[in-house]
C-alpha cells in the first residue's frame, strides 16, 4: 500500500514542481510498462524486428504520457499511456514503411468489401460471406487477415479522423484532458460510435478484442480460452479491427 501512495504523492509533487528527478522517477517506475506492450506489438513481427527496438519507440510514448497526465482526472496511469505507448512503436514502424505495400493494398479492398457487405445487408459480413465478395477462398482470406494483424497496422489506437488536432481510438477510452475543446467532442462522440460499433460485433469477435485490449491476454492465451490456434485468434483480431476501422472511418465523417 505505501509503494502505491508513494507513487500517487510522486504523481502530485511533481505534477506541482514539475522536477525533473521526479519525472526521472516516474520513468524508471514505469519502463517496465514499455517492455510489457513492446512484447505484445512483437507477437508475430518478423525476426528481423527487434524487441529492444521496439522498447526504445515506445520509451517516446512513455515519456509524452508522464508529460500530460492529469492524475487529478482519476484514471489509472496505465489505462492512459497503454495506447500512446503502443502508438509511438507503430508509428515508428509505419515510418519505416516496414510493411509491404501489398499487404496495405490487401487491408484497403477487404475494408471496402466489408463496407458494401454492410451497407447492402445491414449486419457484418462472415468469413464465408466476405471470401465471396472478395472472389477469393476462405482459406486466402484467413492468411491474409492473420498477414494485415501481426503486420502491426491495425489496433484499437489507430487515427479513426484528421479532424482538429486529430483523434485516436486510444484517446477515446482513456484521458481525452490533453486535447483542445474542439477534439474533446469529437472523443466523445467517437467513444459513442465505437461502443456501439464493438456491441454489433459477432460475439467472438467481441470477446477477442476485449480480452486482447481490456483483459491484456496474449493471442496465445486467448486461443486457448476460445479452443482455437493463435494463428486462427489473429486472424478474428484482424477481421474485427478491420471492420471497427471501416465502421468508424465511415461515421466520423460526419462527426
């Protein structure tokens, strides 16, 4: 219990002063949050990608974190620096242009099937369904959703609209404090929108990413819980994200 108010009297003390053996502290009592979602960004990356590397982007996060938080808004610090952690990894990775462009390719035209599956029919398409209007096999489809999720491209904090200063998924279920008036709406209706889009999800699309995202379950124990391969988990990870994005992108236009 005294580690935990030694933490929240660190938290106020320099948050007040603003000293920098403060933030010293608070960093190295936070870095082996880094460590944590760097080895989760890592599942499935090819080998080439370092995790120590992927620790060093995500130090950038923490730090940007440490720097806005507003303890005083009552969420927990983890709930609020998870996605900025994970965001400034991906952004790095993206800066690399690591991952093919075919694969990008692939995303965008299984993004739009799902949208015209959705806008004809009214319910999300299955994985039959979407192998058909993509005139592809079922089997290519799974290979292809599994090849976009561990192409670290897609996740819950990736930029759903350019308007204002600019919203992540991550904003909307954390701290919106840090944003300008104008994108504390836009949050707000955004969390809307995406509570409602993961409620229309198929249920075990559902359970995936809230044992992914809330839970922090690795794809691996996730399989497990579900009975299935943590190839196949990857694959679900990757058809839900996909179609939240689509969802999402589609009703922030007129947000």
């Amino acid at each position: 219990m005294s580690g935990h108010d030694d933490t929240a009297q660190r938290w106020e003390e320099y948050k007040r002063t603003g000293r920098d053996d403060l933030r010293q502290l608070l960093i190295v009592h936070y870095a082996s949050l880094v460590k944590y979602v760097a080895s989760r960004v890592a599942t499935g990356l090819p080998n080439s990608v370092e995790q120590g590397d992927l620790v060093s982007y995500g130090m950038f996060g923490l730090l940007d974190a440490i720097d806005k938080f507003d303890p005083g808004r009552g969420f927990k610090f983890e709930t609020y620096a998870i996605p900025r952690i994970r965001g400034a990894i991906l952004d790095e990775l993206r800066s690399m242009d690591w991952v093919p462009r075919s694969v990008r390719a692939k995303a965008r035209r299984i993004e739009q099937a799902m949208a015209t599956f959705e806008n004809t029919n009214g319910r999300s398409p299955s994985e039959e369904e979407l192998a058909d209007a993509l005139d592809t096999a079922l089997e290519d489809l799974r290979d292809t959703l599994g090849q976009i999720a561990r192409g670290g491209i897609l996740g819950l904090d990736e930029m759903v609209s350019a308007a204002g200063e600019g919203v992540s998924v991550g904003d909307t279920v954390a701290d919106d404090s840090n944003l300008g008036p104008g994108a504390q709406l836009e949050a707000s209706e955004i969390r809307k929108i995406l509570a409602a889009s993961v409620k229309a999800l198929p249920e075990r699309e559902r359970m995936v990413l809230a044992l992914y995202y809330y839970e922090t379950m690795t794809l691996a124990e996730i399989g497990k819980v579900l009975g299935v391969s943590e190839s196949r988990v990857c694959q679900i990870h990757g058809k839900a994200v996909l179609q939240l994005r689509a969802r999402m992108l589609a009703a922030t236009r007129d947000v």
